[in-house]
C-alpha cells in the first residue's frame, strides 16, 4: 500500500482525480480520519466492499447490491447532503435497504465498523494482491483457492514455476501480464509523485528554518528540479552548529527509522516509505553543497568538466584551483571575492543562472554560456512563470464526473486570480462518468453562454469537452455539436492495448479532423501506477504541429504527459502547448502548479503556452481553429 498512503490527502481522491478509466482498489487507513465523508469516498468504500466481499466468496446478490449502490451513488444528480437530509436516500433506485444506514454512517463520520471488520478479516497478503493490474476479488480468489497464495512473492513464484497460466480462467497472456504488474509495483514502490514529496517536504522545511541555529535551509535533489517523481528528499541546512539540527531532523514525529545519524549528516525513513537526508554544512560551503545535491548527476558531471577546462576542480565543498584551496578573490570577476550564491558560482564559470529544473544533463550548459557576454542572449530560455497563467483548460463539473458545480469552479478560477475557465466535460462514451450526448453539449453550452450572460461569473468560462477518441480513431460526438463549443480536448480513454501502429494512427486521425483543437494526456500514463500505452508520439507531435493542434500537459499530478523530455525538441518546431489542471473539482485546480513545472523542464516559450494569453487572445486562437 506504499504508493497509497503517499497521495497527498488533495489527491487522495484517487481515481476521481484521475478519471473513471482508472478506478482501482483503494484501501487505506486514511480514509478513517475523514469526518463527513464525500460522496466520492463513500462510493469507494462501497466497490471496495463488493471487491472484498468477492474475495471472500460471499453471496453473488451481496456483491452485487454494493456493487449497484455505489454506481447509484456515484450517478447520484443531487447533493448526497441534501438527499440524506430529506430521507430520500431508501428511494433511489439501487441504494438497497441495508447500504442506507452503512451510507449515512459513512457520510456522518467517516467510519463504518462493518468495513473496517471486513477488511480485518482478510490477510493484509491478499489485499495487497489486489492492488496488481488484471486482478479482482474473485481472481484473487481462486489464486488463493487453487495454489494458496497469499503475498505477492508467493504469487510471482507461482507465475515462475507456470502454475498460474496451468490454472482455468488464467493462461500465458494473464501471467505474464502478472508478473509484469508485479515488476513495475516493485519498481513504482521505490519513488514518489513530486506533489506527494512535496507536502512532505514543506513543513520540514518550515521546521528547519525555524530552529535558532539553522541560517539557512533547502530542499535540493529532484524535488528542487521539479522531477515528476522523486527518489528521496534531500535537505541542505548552513549551520555553526549542526547537532541539533540533526537531533530534531531524527525526531520529527512520523519517522518510522533512523538509518543515519551522524555529526553532520542524517537519514530517516517514514511512514510512508519516503526517505530524506539532511546535511548541515558551514554557511561558507551552502551555495556549493545546494548546488551538488540539487543535481542531477549529469548536470554536476557537466559543471565540473566546464570548471576543470578552466583550471578548478568543483565540488561540494567549493572550487579550488587545480591543486590549490578555494578561491577567494583575485584575479577572479566576482565582486566581493567570495561565492555564496549558485548565481555566483555559474557567473565564476561564465554561466547566466541555471534553473534547476534545466540541471538535468541535457545540454543546459551550452544554452546558457553565451549569454554572458551579452551576444546571444536569444539563446536563454525564457521559462514559464506562474503570474503569467491567466487561465487554464480541461476542468470537470458536475455535469460528468466532475465533483463541484460549474458555478463553484468559475469562482476558484477566480480566487487563483485568472481571467478564464475552461469547462471540458467528458463526452458519452465515457459512460461511468456521466459523459454527455451531444443534445447534453448544447444544453451545457446554454448554461455557460447563461452564466457568462449573467454577469454572475468573475471569470469568463470557455465551452469545452473533453471528447473520447473511438477505437478506430473517430471521434465520440456529432461533429456539428463539436462546432459548437468554443474548444474541444480529445483523449483516448479505452481500448489501451492496441498495437502501437494502431494506436498512433488513432489519435492521428483525431487530431487531423477539424474540430480537434487540442490533444488530452496524449500517453494515457498514471505515474507508478500504470504504464503509457504504445504510441509513436513523434508522429503524433509532427501531425499536431502540422495541424496547428495543441497538446496538453496535463497537470494532474498522477499524469504529467506530454513528458517535459519530449517538449524541447516539439516547443522548438513549433508545438503549442495548454496546461490543463483536468481537475474533477475546486481543489484540482491548484494542480496547475504541476503543470507550470513541466513547461518549465521543456523549456516551452510562454508565447507557446495558450494559457499566458489575454481572454480575447485565447479566443482568437479558438475562432481561427474554426
Ligand atoms: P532521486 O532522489 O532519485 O529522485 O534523484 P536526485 O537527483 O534527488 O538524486 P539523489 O537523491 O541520489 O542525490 C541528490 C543529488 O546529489 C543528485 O542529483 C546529484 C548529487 N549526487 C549524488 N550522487 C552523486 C554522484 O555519484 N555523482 C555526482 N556527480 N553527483 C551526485
Ligand atoms: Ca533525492
Ligand atoms: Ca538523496
Ligand atoms: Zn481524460
């Protein structure tokens, strides 16, 4: 349950956050602490008892009266409050007699005895089984039954020893399908999504700059990179006197082990399984240990050959001359002699201040040596800044799976301070989130000319949807219905295994009908939960390109896709780029953050990002598609 227990409580939300393509087993303490639990929380604890209910083999009409209640629940038009309040919740089709009162416990206090003594009553072994990709209650089940597995080490012997293809209802494919789920689950266990580290790592931070003796504090590593995921937190403290900072670092409430406890370095393991080290080093060394321990790797490999070309050596304690102690002053350009900021440092070596989310080793160095002298300083990227969002696209209400009104979102957009919302709903191929038919389009896009009518709305709202993209690559509405809206988002949200030449003709022939305006999650990846499905996205980048589509970054925290690695080339030739939040309610919003990181890495041109623009300019962009 690593991976779990570390979704920050605002993503917590799982697969609300996510989508419906992606709902999952998710089963963890965290949902005791809750007092009044959403609706959304309530029809999780509802499919997982159903999931349990199968593994234990109980009465099919049991599992299936849960089962029904939560898609009742979770279709439910009204607000669950306002439901329970008026007693109306026993006359809702599917909410059978006995999921009423486990439904308003749930809702009045965030527990339910009975769900907490199911899930006692099974192996923890097996539950954790159920968080492998391809298995259900009832398969894990008969992996039980038939070769009494009970932990996922069991269950890969029995893969490797060909029992489970031997087994009826299993075969070759489904092992082998196991044993890779069992593989990525490994390697997926061992890092972070960066929003998750990042809650994590903000109150230490906090904690540390707090103490009397801490001059200053850092997070460096890849958390300071804006990595998508994180190995481990690193933190970087400039102190006379390290003891104890590192005895309150190792005493922090939520360690679960102390690995290091040394004189001036520390490592400590929580709860969760996310590990952090801390050095304390003398405030004179603090800009060369940020330096090193942000990294990457490469990018330090990089600066100490610059250096070494030049006649120092560098490091975390400093740069010396070659065989000589550090540098002072002298002969060197630095005003005051001594280098106490990374500005400092990179201008030593004849280098503009090198962001670290560019330190990755792919050629920054280069990019940022010539604009010293003032020749070329084109060749700077101008990186992305958050004050220059003015609004943000693909957002979810409740008129799909979304779980706030579009008036309430309107009215976070305004709270982050942007000028525009844009709605994108799902469309009704994307049935279990109440995607909408083309006659629901139009009543939508009435209820949005309404409110922005109105005057009522701080933020002007774009229609939107965020329309599937069929197997064969046509597209889930009327095309007249897509005319209609003011931007359309296409996204691929089934059939995930078909072949990459199938797949990348798919979301290509999306992209070249005229109604296409921008691209969703063009990989279809959840960060160390499920691999992207197979595409040719240099294809897909030079027919967006050709077509003048936009690709998205989506900001979900869990998405993050189009990959940064990607966009420099792709922002280079041309590619625009929208970030998307895909937020499913008012909180998602904020993921936009996320999202201002990956333009960030992929050095994408704020001209190049649609949501840097004016409204109108927004909607020239829109009109000119058309
Ligand atoms: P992570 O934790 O896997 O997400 O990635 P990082 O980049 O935070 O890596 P980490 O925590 O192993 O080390 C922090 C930084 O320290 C790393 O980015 C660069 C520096 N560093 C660590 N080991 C080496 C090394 O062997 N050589 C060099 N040049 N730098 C290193
Ligand atoms: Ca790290
Ligand atoms: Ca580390
Ligand atoms: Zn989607």
């Amino acid at each position: 349950m690593t991976e779990i227990c570390w979704v920050a409580p605002r993503i917590q939300d799982s697969k609300y956050a996510l989508g419906f393509e992606h709902a999952r087993l998710v089963i963890g303490p965290d949902m005791r602490h809750f007092k009044l639990m959403k609706k959304a929380e309530i029809v999780e604890v509802l499919e997982d008892i159903a999931v349990l209910l199968e593994l234990k083999g109980e009465n099919p009409f049991k599992i299936r009266a849960y089962a029904a209640g939560a898609r009742a629940l979770d279709t439910l038009e009204d607000a669950l409050e306002d439901v329970i309040a008026e007693g109306r919740l026993a006359s809702i089709k599917g909410i059978g007699s006995a999921l009423v009162d486990k439904i308003e416990t749930l809702h009045r206090t965030g527990e339910l005895e009975y769900y907490t003594k199911l899930r006692d009553s099974i192996a923890p072994g097996l539950i954790e089984l159920l968080e492998i990709p391809g298995l259900g209650g009832k398969k894990v089940k008969k992996l039980h039954d038939a070769l009494g597995v009970e932990s996922i080490d069991a269950l890969k012997a029995a893969c490797e020893a060909g029992e489970v293809a031997a087994l009826k209802g299993f075969g070759r494919k489904s092992e082998e399908k196991i044993l890779s789920g069992i593989a990525n689950r490994a390697a997926y266990a061992k890092r972070h999504l960066w929003w998750a580290a990042r809650a994590v790592a903000e109150p230490i931070l906090e904690g540390l700059r707090a103490l009397p003796e801490v001059e200053r504090a850092e997070a460096a590593g890849s958390l300071r990179r804006r990595k998508e995921t994180v190995g481990d937190l690193d933190f970087i403290v400039a102190s006379e006197e390290p003891a104890p900072v590192m005895d309150w670092f190792v005493g922090q409430s939520g360690v679960a082990e102390v690995s290091a406890h040394g004189a001036t370095k520390s490592s400590v393991r929580f709860e969760s399984g996310l590990q952090a080290d801390l050095r304390v080093v003398p405030p004179a060394q603090f800009a060369f240990a940020l330096h090193h321990f942000t990294g990457s790797k490469e990018h330090n490999v990089a600066m100490r050959q610059r250096a070494l070309a030049r006649g120092y050596s560098l490091s975390e304690w400093g740069i010396f001359k070659t065989g000589e102690r550090r540098v002072q002053d002298g002969e060197q350009s630095l005003q005051d002699g001594e280098i106490t900021s990374e500005a400092q440092l990179f201008e030593f070596l004849g280098l503009q201040e090198i962001p670290p989310e560019m330190r990755e080793g792919m050629g920054e160095l280069e990019l940022y040596a010539a604009a010293v002298k003032g020749d070329d300083l084109k060749s700077v990227p101008r990186l992305l800044e958050a004050s220059q969002i003015r609004g943000v696209f693909h957002n979810h209400t409740t008129a799909s799976d979304g779980q706030d009104t579009l008036e309430a979102m309107a009215t976070a957009a305004k709270a982050h301070g942007w000028n525009y919302l844009g709605i994108a709903d799902h469309s009704k191929a994307s049935y279990q989130a109440k995607g909408l038919d083309d006659a629901r389009v139009f009543k939508l896009i009435e209820a949005i000319r309404a409110l922005n009518e109105s005057g009522k709305s701080a933020v002007h709202v774009f229609s939107g949807i965020e329309c599937d993209i069929l197997p064969d690559g046509s597209l889930d509405l009327e095309a007249a219905t897509l005319e209609a809206l003011d931007y359309t988002v296409m996204s691929v949200h089934s059939s995930f295994t078909q072949s990459e030449d199938v797949m990348t003709a798919r979301v290509i022939r999306a992209i070249e009908h005229p109604a296409t305006v921008m691209l969703g999650h063009p990989t279809g990846r959840i960060l160390l939960r499920r691999e992207p499905y197979k595409i040719d996205l240099q294809k897909v980048i030079d027919a967006a390109i050709a077509n003048r589509v936009i690709i998205e970054i989506n900001a979900n925290p869990h998405r993050l896709d189009m990959d940064w690695r990607l966009w420099r080339r792709a922002a280079e030739r041309g590619l625009m780029c929208a970030i998307n939040p895909d937020a499913h309610d008012v909180a998602g919003l904020a993921h936009y953050e996320a999202g201002i990181h990956i333009a960030r890495k992929g050095a994408i041109p704020p001209e190049q990002v649609l949501n840097c623009r004016d409204c109108a300019g927004v909607a020239r962009w829109f009109e000119e598609r058309k």
